[in-house]
C-alpha cells in the first residue's frame, strides 16, 4: 500500500516577485529574468511562462532549495505578451 506524504504546513505563496524582461536583438529572442522572496520551508518553486494571446505555455522550469529564488526563461518570442504563474 502506497502512503501520500504528509506535510504540516503548506509554504505561503512568494512575495515582491520581479520580473526583468529583455531582448537580444529588437523583436528578435526574448528573455525574462524573474526572482521572488524566500519562502520559508520552500523544497523548490516552479515557474511556467504562457502566451498571453493562446494561453500555450512556452516555458516552464523548478529551481530547487529554499534560497534559489531566481530563473530565467530565454529564447521566447520577442514583442509577445506572457503571463507568469
């Protein structure tokens, strides 16, 4: 018999998240750069970056430990609006 874990306290959600947006040409391969708050008793936090337009997600990544509090998604479309969740 397989057992769920058990964990006593969910993690809040990340406060003051940033995110940085550039590109490495003008309309060309897009970057965004996106960091938060530590959260106590985080294990990891994931990212997911989608389309606005189509709400197909483009990217999506999990940096693990407490203290890795920053990713960056690159090579996304240039001139295209994102949503990060």
């Amino acid at each position: 018999m397989s057992t769920s874990p058990v964990y006593a306290v969910t993690p809040s959600v990340p406060a003051n998240i940033v995110i940085k947006a550039g590109t490495t040409q003008a309309y060309g391969s897009g970057t965004l750069e996106i960091s938060w708050d530590t959260v106590s008793g985080a294990l990891a936090y994931g990212v997911r970056v989608k389309k606005q337009v189509d709400g197909i997600t483009a990217a999506s990544g999990t940096v693990d430990g407490e203290q890795n509090t920053k990713i960056t998604f690159d090579t996304l479309e240039g001139g295209t609006t994102y949503i990060v969740q």
